[in-house]
C-alpha cells in the first residue's frame, strides 16, 4: 500500500517508519491511520525483529491536530488516538523511537508507548496539553507505571518541555547520543536487538508485558508457562542453547 503521510523502509530484519507530514509531523487522524495500517501489516511478518519510528525533518512530531480536539471531532481523534498508542504499547516485537528533534504532545505519547527511546542531544520532550485546557490521555494512564508518579505528573501537570538530559533524568529517554553519529548509534542499539531470534524477542517480550499486568503470582506462573509450553517447543530456543554448549555461533531461523 501507498502511503501519503508515512514512509516504511526495510532493513535487515528491521522496519523503519518515518513520519513525514511537513513541517512539524502534525499526527492528524490520516498520519495516524497509516502508522496503524503500517505497524499491523508488519506485525506478522517473522523476518522483521525490530521496528523503529522516526519523524522526517526538525521534528519527530510536535503532536496531535489541535483542530481535532475540538467538540465536533474529538472523539474520533480519541478512538484512533488510543488505538495507535495501544498497538504501539504491546507491540509484538521490540519498538524504538529514534528522536532527533522536538517530541511534544501526542508525539511524545506515541513515543513513550516505544519499549525504547533513543534520543539525540537536541531532542525535547513534553506534554503541553494542561497550557490548552486538556490532557494527555496516553500519558495519564501509562506514565506513572513507567515512570513513577512523581516524574509522571510533573511531565503531565507543567505542561514544561524538557531537553534530552532532563528526559534522561525522568526515566523517559533511554538513551542520548550525540547529534553527529545519530543514526549510526540508533543503528547501533537496534542492531543489539535485530542479532537475537525474532521468535525468542516475540515471546520474551509477551512475558514482560504479561508480567507487568498481572500480580506478581499471576505473573510468574504464566511466564512459567510461557516458558516451558512455548519457548521451549521453539526451534531456536533449543539452537540457542546447543550453539552455547558447542562454543560455535547460532544460526536462528526466527521459529
């Protein structure tokens, strides 16, 4: 499918998406059909180990269209809003927002939805929604599990933008790199991700969500499960182990 918002690269064993809506990456309701469209196409395909999202240009999104909020047409922004939040929040393979350039708003959210954030020295972050009288949906309910409520709330309720060392601070950035190298130290980390089976990051990364969403008990016995009823009927959990005790290097086949 074409798309007239997005681009999609792919890599080796990774998918690149790029926000490309000029000048700032405006997530409007059509920017964000197509990330659904595009994270949904790619979720099934065993090649693809990581996906990493970027914006095009001096921003990786300054956030959601404003005109959208607006009574008339709110809350099919809201429904398609939480649907890419949500998908990009339990995605079923690693997910790295590459930021080099101003994160704000409904951008910022769809990033921190990421299992990482790799962020360049210049990058800013921030939820301004409370200076416009609403707030941040994705954020109000994730941020505080993430990232504590203390640094949650003050992410939430100033409305302050934050530059990459201070995003570092509160737990929201991963990682900063500088500006001159970004994309070869994005390519860096992804690559730490992309070299293990896609198979084996699938069901790793189903068991940390499992565990975060359930009791402690509740927890651990379904990762138990997931250990000894999936994973270990994988072939490359068995290739894994073999390649270790045979001191020679794996040859995952992603299944």
């Amino acid at each position: 499918m074409g798309y007239r918002f997005i681009k999609v690269e792919a890599g080796h064993h990774r998918l690149d998406v790029i926000i490309s809506n000029p000048p700032v990456n405006i997530l409007t309701g059509a920017v964000m059909g197509e990330l659904i469209d595009a994270l949904k196409t790619a979720a099934d395909d065993k090649s693809i180990r990581a996906v990493v999202l970027r914006g095009e240009g001096k921003a990786w999104s300054a956030g959601a269209d404003v005109s959208e909020h607006l009574p008339d047409k709110f809350e099919a922004m809201l429904d398609v809003f939480g649907e890419l939040c949500e998908l990009v929040r339990t995605y079923p393979i690693p997910t790295v927002a590459a930021v080099d350039g101003s994160c704000l708003g409904g951008g910022c959210e769809v990033a921190a939805m990421c299992d990482f954030i790799i962020a360049s020295q210049r990058a800013k972050f921030g939820q301004p929604e409370i200076k416009v009288g609403v707030l941040p949906p994705a954020a109000c309910a994730h941020f505080a599990r993430k990232y504590g409520l203390g640094a949650a709330l003050e992410i939430i309720l100033t409305g302050d933008v934050f530059d990459a060392e201070s995003s570092c601070e509160l737990g929201l950035v991963t990682r900063i790199v500088p500006v001159d190298g970004f994309d070869a130290a994005v390519d860096e980390f992804v690559a730490k991700l992309t070299g293990s089976s896609g198979e084996v990051l699938r069901l790793t990364k189903r068991a940390a969500l499992e565990g975060l969403e359930r009791r402690s008990e509740e927890a651990a016995e379904k990762v138990d499960e997931i250990y000894r009823k999936e994973l270990m009927t994988t072939r490359d959990a068995v290739e894994g182990l073999k390649a270790f005790l045979e001191k020679r290097q794996t040859e995952w086949k992603d299944e």
